[in-house]
C-alpha cells in the first residue's frame, strides 16, 4: 500500500534502541536521544500546544510569562508560560536516554529492507491490520527491530502506532523491558493529550518496579489538568502526590500552580473538598523554597472560608504570612475573611472586614452584602439583614442569585411571611435562575406554619419553573400527612415511587408509615414497613410500637421482621444489564464465589448525576452502609458500590473473562425495552441531529453482530462502527425514532434533552482517548447510506 509522504522510508541517520547489540567487528557508533545539544530536535517532536482551560480569574497571574525571562530555567524562579507544552519546560523536565544504533549498520540487508517497510507502511493502517502486519514478522522481528519501529513512529509523530508498537512488544516471548522507550512513548502520548494510554504506560513502568521518570510525571500530571472533565483533577492530584513522595522529585514551581489552579477553578461549594490538597501543594512550595504567589494565600483563604466548621487560627495565620511575603490584602482576601467570620456569628470581626473593603474605594461586591446578612441572622437580627438588603440596592448594586437566596432564606427562617413573599416574587420576576432554593425556604416556612394550601400552591409554582427532586415532594407529603389527607398523601407517595428521577427513601416511607398510622390503616401501614425492610431503610421506633399495637389490636400478631432474603429482582436484573453493557465494571472479593458492582458516574454530567440518584435509590439495599448515609440527594456520591454477595457471581461469569469484559453468548435474548433504556442512559447519548449512539463495552465482533440481528428482530435497523476498543451502534433518522418509542417508557424524565448536549463524554471513561474524535466519528452514521 502507497503511503503518505510522511510515512517515506525512514532517514539512514535515525538510529534504532537496543538494550545490547549483536554481533559486530567493532562497537556501532550511538546517539543519545535525550541529553542536549545531540541532536536537539531529532525526537524532541513539538506536538500542538494545548492550553490549560480557564480558572478562577483571581489566579491569572500565577502562570503568566514575563518579557524578559532568561531562556535558561531558573530554579528558583517559575515558569510562568500558561501552555505547559512549551519547549522550555520539556526541555527542563529531562528525561531518560534512550541508546539506539543506525539502520545501515545492522548485517542483514533483507533485515534492513524489511525495517524500513515496516516503518513505511504500519503507520497507515488502523489497530487490527496493524496488529497482523506485526504478527506476520514474529519468525524474524526481534526487540532490537521492533524498537527501531517504535523509535520512528515517534519521530513521525504518529504516538499511537509507536503505543500500538510498543503493547505489541510486550506480549511476545522475547520481550525485556525497556524502561527508556516507555518512558519517550509515555512523554509523547501525554503532551499529544492521550491520557489514558500515557497513564498505561506509567502503570505499566510501577509493574516492573521502576519509578517513572520526572518527566513522565510531569507530563501527565498536566495532560489530566488540560482534560476538563471527569474525574481527572483527582488523577491529576494522585500523580502529583507520587511524584513527590513515590518518586522524592521536587515538582517545578509551574507544576505546583498549575494544579493550585485547577484546585480553585471550581465554585465555592464543591471546591471547599480540595482544601486538603491544596495545603499540600503549599507546603511543598514552602519546604522546596519557591516562591509562592499572591494568589495561592488567596486561595488557601477562599478554600478555608467554604468549609463547614472554620479554622480560625489557620486563616489569621495565613493572613499573617502573606502581609509578611509583602502582599496587600486584595477584595477577593478580605471577602474571605467576611465570609469566614459571618459563618461563626462574629459580628464585630465581621463589620471590621467590612470597613476595611469601603477604605479601598474600590467597587462594593454583592458577597460582601450575604456576609453582612447571614451574619445579623445569626445573632438573631433578621430585620437588620433585611435592611441591608435593602441598602444594598439603595447604592445601585443589583442583587444576584446568591443574594436573593440569602435573603429569602433568612425571611422565612424568621416566618417574616409577607417580607418573604414578596422578595420570592421579585426574584421570580426577575427572570434568574436557580429557583429551587428559594422556593424550599417559602415551603419549610408554610409547613412549621401549618399553612398547607399555601404550600400546596408554591409546590405547584415551583414545578412549573424548576426541575422537581426529592427534598420537593418531601415536603409536599409531610404537609399532606399533617393535613391529615392521607389519600392525597397517597397519591403523591405512589408518584414519587414511580418517578425513577424522584424516589422515596427511609424519611418519605417514615412519613407515609405515620400517615397511615393515624388513620389507622395497619394494613397498608404494613406494607410500608414491609418494603421498608426490604430496602433496608430505618424506621422511628415510636412507629415502629404504634405499629405493634395497632397490629395487636387488630387480633394480629406482629412480630420483628426476619432476615429479608437478598434477591435481585426483575427490573434491577434488567438494570444491570444495561449498564454492564455501558461499562459498569464488576470485581471479585477475597470470597470465592462472590462479587462487587462499582457504579461509577460522571461528575460533569446532568444526565449522570440525575441517574445516579435514581441508582442509588434503586439499589439501596445493596449498597455498603457508607453508600447508604446519605440524606441528601445532592451529598450521593458519585462513585458507590455494592456488598459482596453471591448473586452478582452470574452477570460476573457472563460479561467478564479472566477480568476483560465480553459479551455474553445469549445477549441477543436479553435486550428488553428496558435493557436498552438503561443502556442509553448510562453509556449512550443523542446526537444533535437526533441520531442516538449506543457504546458497547468489551466484546468481539461476533457479539456485536448478536446485537445489531436482536435489535433488527425488533425492528430497530442500526449501522455499526468500531473506534479504538470500543464498538458503537448507532440509529439514525427514522430507525432512531423507532429506538426512542420502544425505550421512551423507562427513560427517566426529561432523560433525552439531558443527554443531546453531552456526546463528548458517555458511559463509565473518563479519560478515555482513541484513535479518532469522538464527534467526527459518530458524525459517519450520517453519511452512510
């Protein structure tokens, strides 16, 4: 096959690694790859730069570079460049060398000959052809060949066939680690933004027993930050933290404020978590002696200011450092410290801070207002927060949505009814966001008030302007319940049960088990209680003697539940099909015999955070006791998993072999209509023009073929295309019309405009990077006929 230009025989000048060389009349000459001034560019490819997304704005300048910044890094200076892949930079973080002979010195002429078609023909093809080429070279390809290949690949830029090259090597009988190529190969793949096989190949390096090399550390550290999405800020932390103390290399100063960055990016509620690494990442600055910049004290102080229980010490102390380090208290600073002092109900500390922001003369920050708020309401003068409010829109200040919330909330906290109402009106007028706190404040105040029609009309209000949840219809039962409308209670229990975005869990089925109760309903009181222990929720103990009473009473012996047998039933047997068909991972315990489910979900997605709800509702008494501690359906993690147990032994035989997934020989008799919902809502999405794209996980052609004559069966014609390890079925026009009929009764509510706009990322990958682009290549169902 003709190949491109780029692909031409390799030059004679490039040399070839070898951990030893064969035989010769005198040793052949090398080249050092990796150590300056040989050959400076010869390996040393310059892949696009990619940029590190935008952050928090207060921390801009921690990357920016100066004008007249020497060329040489300095130690104890920062590179302040903001593209991590710029040259200087790689070149600071060396690398290992790697030793390789020339081509023309090998013995052989056909050895040659054949090398050099290798390398002129391999990078054209995709994996499978690829992988043939090389197996049809075993009788004669030997380590020394086969790095050569590797070798040029790279000089070529192509990284994933030096990677495909290189996972080629390994499985063959003659291979020894090469901890230098696996190095290069890593380094290359990280700058070129492949994380996942960059991060194979640093695990592949701590297998052998080998510490990566500073530069791989680096690399990839920074090819997670560059990755906005997922879980990759964590992994980005975990390589941080090896790198200092698996491998005691000292990261540069760009590094440390790189992630310092990302640590802070987020808002104030999720980044509050990263406080913990984030001093960690000070730390090291300060015991390494690098300069450490403005706005990291800022940051440590925004991060201190989220959390639940404050460490005033630590802020006075931080504080402390940075007018030392001769560093003015910027407005975001002195916010903070508001912030931090409102939190505690420190009046006077707070109102210091205060005047401290007006002696600036700069621009008055609406936060600064929420501080001077909640801290008058928590030295019970909600009317002074009121007047604050109101002095605030008296200077032109226009209120924001955190604003609003703060005020509403302390109205209601203060059953200042008519105040209350009339600032929800102003905020529904005003045509914000974000609602749904506002109007569970109004709900809470109707409900200690008793005035339930009034609940009953905000509930109504609330659903035609904002996505329902559980905490909702929550409040809605309970104020039915004390109203004493138990049948409307009813209904509204059975809804919450049906709706797979809703749910009930232990406080609504508590709720309903006392509103039958009262009415002296034990029967279906009963029932409650029943499913109650089968979901393995809590129950009151003074229900719990109501409930005895009542049954005895009634002539009907009431005795404490057994052990509720653990038994899947249909419709969870149906959902983890479809989700093991997505991705879902499922791992054997030390018992023989009995196995684990891992759901893991996406963080950055809404269709993801609104089916992990549903999950963990689903699955509850499934999960370990730490899964189940959780009220508030916002504090659902995003990872959870289930206990041990023999009956998940069955999916793990069918899906998994010698831990890979597969497809099961008879999955074409267990794609139902809700197989296939659950499957597009964990590892599937609709594309904006309407097609829908189906991943399948694990599995062979065979199976996948399986597959597409099931969904033919019934009527749902699909085209399929494989792209890297995975195969992706995909509905187009019409046929992907049909597909959303049949599965439209399972989907969650308002399931399919969630996952329109989230193509990019799907099923249980995070970081997950192929061969083509994900939208270019879902874009080819369209084009086929």
């Amino acid at each position: 096959m003709a190949s491109t230009s780029y692909c031409a025989t390799p030059s004679p000048s490039l040399r070839c690694s070898a951990a030893f060389f064969p035989t010769f009349a005198s040793p052949p000459t090398v080249l050092r790859f990796a150590v300056p001034p040989l050959l400076p560019r010869r390996l040393a490819v310059s892949p696009p730069r990619i940029r590190i997304p935008a952050v928090a704005s207060a921390l801009e300048s921690l990357v920016q570079e100066s004008d007249d910044e020497d060329e040489e890094y300095d130690e104890s200076g920062m590179f302040k460049d903001e593209a991590w892949a710029s040259a200087d930079e790689r070149d600071a973080v060396r690398s290992p060398e790697l030793v390789v002979p020339e081509l023309e010195e090998l013995p052989e002429q056909w050895r040659r000959s054949r090398i050099a078609w290798l390398c002129k023909e391999l990078p054209a093809y995709k994996h499978s052809t690829f992988t043939r080429i090389l197996n049809a070279q075993r009788k004669w390809l030997t380590q020394e060949d086969a790095t050569y290949v590797a070798v040029h690949c790279l000089r070529i830029r192509d990284n994933d066939a030096a990677f495909r090259v290189f996972s080629w090597m390994e499985r063959q009988h003659w291979y020894r680690f090469n901890f230098a190529l696996a190095t290069r190969v890593a380094d290359f793949l990280g700058r070129e933004g492949k994380v996942e096989k960059c991060r194979e190949m640093f695990e592949a390096m701590v297998k052998q027993g080998r510490v990566p090399a500073e530069s791989t550390f680096h690399i990839l550290t920074v090819a997670y930050l560059s990755t906005p999405r997922g879980r990759c800020l964590e992994h980005a932390c975990t390589i941080y933290n090896q790198m200092i103390q698996m491998g005691g290399y000292k990261p540069r100063l760009s590094l440390h404020n790189s992630l310092f960055r990302a640590l802070v990016s987020k808002t104030g509620g999720t980044a509050k978590h990263n406080l913990r690494q984030a001093e960690f990442v000070y730390h090291n600055l300060v015991t390494t002696n690098l300069e450490v910049h403005k706005e990291v004290y800022a940051g440590l102080i925004w991060l201190h200011s989220y959390q639940d229980v404050i460490d005033r010490d630590r802020i006075i102390a931080l504080r402390k450092e940075m007018k030392q380090a001769g560093f003015d208290e910027s407005i975001d600073v002195l916010v903070s410290v508001m912030r931090a002092f409102s939190k505690e109900g420190r009046v006077q500390e707070t109102e210091a801070t205060w005047h401290e922001i007006l002696q600036t003369g700069s621009e008055l920050p609406a936060q600064a207002y929420v501080c001077r708020m909640e801290v008058y309401a928590r030295t019970g003068e909600p009317m002074k927060s009121l007047d604050i409010f109101r002095e605030m829109k008296r200077q032109s200040i226009p209120p924001n949505v955190a604003t609003y919330h703060k005020i509403i909330e302390i109205m209601a906290n203060a059953k200042e009814i008519d105040v209350a109402e009339q600032l929800m009106d102003e905020f529904s007028e005003s045509h914000m966001k974000h609602l749904m706190p506002a109007f569970l404040a109004l709900m809470y105040m109707y409900l200690d008030l008793d005035m339930h029609e009034k609940l009953e009309l905000t509930f109504s209000k609330c659903l035609a302007r904002c996505r329902p949840n559980r905490i909702l219809y929550t409040i809605y039962l309970e104020s039915q319940i004390r109203a004493g409308n138990v049948e409307k209670a009813e209904e509204v229990f059975n809804e919450m049960h049906k709706k797979g975005t809703i749910g009930t869990n232990a406080k609504s089925c508590n709720i309903m088990l006392r509103g039958y109760i009262s009415v002296e309903d034990y029967q279906k009181a009963e029932k409650v209680y029943d499913m109650m222990c089968k979901k393995k929720y809590d129950v009151q103990e003074d229900l719990l003697e109501e409930l005895q009473t009542g049954l005895r009473l009634g002539k009907k012996v009431a005795v404490k539940p057994k052990p509720v047998s653990m038994k899947l039933d249909q419709e969870q047997r149906e959902i983890l099909i479809g989700f093991l068909l997505g991705g879902t991972q499922i791992e054997s315990h030390a018992q023989r015999g009995v196995h684990i489910v891992h759901f893991k979900f996406q963080e950055y997605s809404d269709a993801h955070s609104v089916l992990r709800v549903h999950i963990h509702e689903r699955f509850f008494e499934w999960l370990t006791s730490a899964s189940r501690s959780f009220d508030d359906e916002s504090k659902i993690p995003y990872e959870f998993s289930t206990i041990p147990h023999l009956h998940f032994g069955f999916f793990a035989d069918q899906f998994f072999l010698k831990g890979q997934p597969v497809l099961p020989k008879l999955i074409h008799r267990w794609l139902s209509p809700r197989v296939l919902a659950y499957w597009f809502m964990f590892g599937g999405f609709k594309l904006s023009s309407g097609d829908i794209v189906l991943k399948v996980s694990g599995g062979n052609s065979e199976g996948v073929e399986r597959i597409v004559n099931s969904l033919h069966a019934q009527s749902l014609p699909s085209k399929v295309k494989r792209k890297g390890q995975f195969f992706w079925i995909g509905f187009q026009g019409s046929n992907a019309d049909s597909f959303c009929k049949v599965i439209e009764p399972y989907l969650l509510d308002g399931f399919l405009g969630l996952t329109t706009q989230e193509s990019g990322s799907v099923g249980s990958g995070d970081d997950q990077d192929t061969e083509t682009d994900s939208d270019d290549d879902t874009r080819k169902y369209g084009s086929e006929e």
